[in-house]
C-alpha cells in the first residue's frame, strides 16, 4: 500500500509537470538530472561501512570490493556511479545516523550496506519507510530482506550456508555429537546459532552444550573447559572473526582438536591471520571462492591484488557483485530513480557475476547455491 500511495504521489506531480510543460515551453527531454538523455544513467549511490574499530577488515574489503567495480563500470558508459561513503563503526546508532544523512540527499539514489546484520535492523526499516532502495552485501541473519519492499541483500543467508557446511562435515566425518558456541549480544551471531540448533537438530546430531559469550570477550577457557570434557565430533561456532579466530587458537592450546564449523563471521583471511595454525580444520559455506578456474573470478583476483596487495575475500567480492547488480538496475531502470531503482532489482534475474549466476527471489533475497570450503594449512580450499 504505502509503495501504491508513493507512486501515486509520484504520477499526480508528474502529470502537473506535464501540464506546466505544454505552457511553459520546450525544455529538451532528458536533462532532468539522472536521466540518461542517451547517455549515461548518473547516480550516487551512498555506502554505510564498518571501516573504523575492531571488525575494519570487513568494512576495508567492501569498499574496496565498490571502489574496483565503480571504476570498471563508469568505463563502459552506460552507467556512472559516484560513491558517497560513510562509517558507521560496527554500530547501530551510528549506522542510523549515517543512513539518515543519506536519504535526505536527493541526489542519493539508493544504499549499499550496512555491514552488519544487527545494523542493518535499525538502517532497514527507516530506508524502507523512506522508500530508498538499500542493498545489503554481508548481511546474512535471517528476515533482512523480509524489513521490506526495499530492502534487498546479495550475500549468502547462513539459513543456506551453515546447514550446507554441517551437511559437509558429518559426510566427511561420520559427527554424532556436536557443541555450540556463539555470540549472545549480538542480532548476526544470534541469529547463526539459531541457524544451528535447528540444523542440528534436524540431522538427528546431538547437542551436547550450548555455550555462550560476548562481543569483545578474551578468555573462553570455561567454556571450552565444558566442550572439551565433553567430546564433541564437531564444534559449531556463531562469531565474527576477531572473537572466533581467539576462540579457535585458545582450543587449539588446549588440546582441542575436532573440526570447527563457522558461521558467515569466519570467512575472512583475518580468521588465519589472528589464529595462525589453529585456523585449520575451520569449515564455513560461501558463494566466494577466489582459486576458482574461472576467467571472470581470476580477473577479479588479478586486479584486486594489483590495487591493494592482498587477495580480496568474500566480502570484497559479494560488494563487487553487488554494485554489478545495482548498476544493471539502473541501466534498466533507464534514470536515476529511487521507486524505480527498486523495481528494478525485484526484476534482477540470472546476473552472471563472479560468485556465480545471482537471482533475487519475491522477497529480495538471494537464489544461489554456496561452496564449503575448509582452511588447510593456512589458506581456505574446497572441502572434499
């Protein structure tokens, strides 16, 4: 009802400038601003990132991800994005204020991020009621799409990804028994151990504790003290990388050797680089998988490491993709316009980018299938 009344709002101005047209003159068709006049569709497109505090790796490989897309895409004309971008720390109060600072530009026609499903909770409902298109592409908690009619996301929901590395694991393993470790106090991790529990539950496995922390949180020695006397075949694990990579080094020393299964928060080189050795064994489920043999992944890979020196992750790629996907939109939508912007993406089918072939389902959530990958001797590979 209320994107009816919009756009009703939107026909009747319309038809008053149509009105006010045949009086006032002959102004050329297509210099409205954002409109391509047969040229190229112009629009800001505005960036709520966590580039600043303990989780910045996740918000460096996004922007990143957007700033490689942007220039290959304003290249080839058709579509040129100028990329208006704000930090919002990892947290909700500063990713609403941020969010806020952007829909009241006009000139931005729709928003990528936030970073973090717990942000995108509170950037979500206000980008929906204002009718400005927002795409997430590292927010995998379930219900983000369901906020509303524009609310879109690109990355893997873990409702796909956590029971595809699960399934992985007890084939590989032949697991029983499992634990569960997760983060408490927060909207992502919550929501990747309720993920889990129901996935474990229903393959039959046996929980044997379910065993909590928080965000921030040093010593898991208790906790893996219970874990580890209880002998697990698998250790299932809700964390963002700075906590779960301390989590799975402090297993490691204490004698813990089963394999780890991880929510979407593992899937960054941070999780090798803070953890080292202990890393591996570290089994998670991902669209993105960069040793791929395929000409479009390799070229990516190519021109990322020559711009920043290192090999980008899965968040670099899902934000590349994703500005792929907007800028399509836009080339469809035919002007920079936020109701139609939004239709636009509903329409998204069967894109062919480099984590593979992206549809958007009713809802605007993603249609694709995830690869499991394992971390063996300090690098991420498929999990055979």
């Amino acid at each position: 009802m209320r994107k009816q009344l919009k756009r009703f709002a939107k026909l009747t101005a319309l038809s008053s400038l149509l009105v006010l047209s045949a009086c006032g003159g002959n102004q050329a068709a297509g210099d409205k601003e954002g409109q391509s006049g047969g040229g190229a569709v112009k629009a800001d497109i505005g960036v709520i990132s966590y580039i600043s505090g303990p989780g910045a790796a996740y918000g460096e490989a996004i922007t990143n991800g957007l700033k490689l897309a942007q220039e290959e895409i304003n290249s080839k004309g058709e579509v040129e994005i100028n990329l208006v971008i704000e930090d919002s720390a990892g947290k909700q109060d500063q990713a609403l204020t941020a969010a806020q600072k952007l829909m009241n530009s006009e000139n931005v026609t729709g928003i990528i991020g936030p970073t973090l499903s717990t942000e995108m909770n509170v950037v979500g409902p206000e980008a929906d009621l204002n009718g400005v298109p927002i795409m997430g592409t590292s927010t995998t908690a379930e219900g983000i799409p369901q906020i509303g009619d524009y609310v879109f996301r690109n990355s893997l929901p873990e409702a796909l990804a956590i029971p595809a590395a699960i399934d992985k694991a007890i084939e590989k393993y032949d697991a029983k028994k499992v634990a569960i470790l997760y983060g408490n106090d927060d909207v992502f991790t919550k929501s990747g151990f309720d993920t889990m529990k129901k996935a474990a539950e229903e393959k039959g496995l046996e929980i044997l504790t379910i065993e909590t922390f928080q965000k921030g949180q040093s010593d898991y020695n208790a906790q893996l003290t219970k874990i580890k006397g209880l002998n697990p075949d698998l250790i299932l694990a809700s964390a963002l990388y700075n906590e779960g990579a301390v989590i799975m080094d402090q297993a490691r020393k204490m004698g813990i050797d089963v394999p780890f299964v991880g929510g979407n928060g593992f899937n960054s080189p941070e999780v090798i680089n803070i953890a080292g050795d202990a890393a591996n064994g570290l089994i998670v489920a991902t669209p993105w998988y960069g040793e791929k043999e395929d000409e479009k992944v390799q070229d990516f890979v190519s021109k990322y490491e020559e711009e920043y020196s290192k090999k980008p992750d899965q968040f670099a790629a899902q934000a590349y993709d994703a500005l792929y996907i907007m800028a399509e939109a836009l080339k469809n939508a035919g002007e920079a316009d936020r109701d139609a912007l939004r239709d636009a993406l509903a329409e998204v089918q069967g894109f062919n980018g480099i984590l593979g072939e992206f549809s958007f389902d009713e809802e605007g959530d993603v249609v694709m299938d995830p690869t499991v990958l394992v971390i063996e001797d300090g690098a991420f590979k498929v999990f055979e």
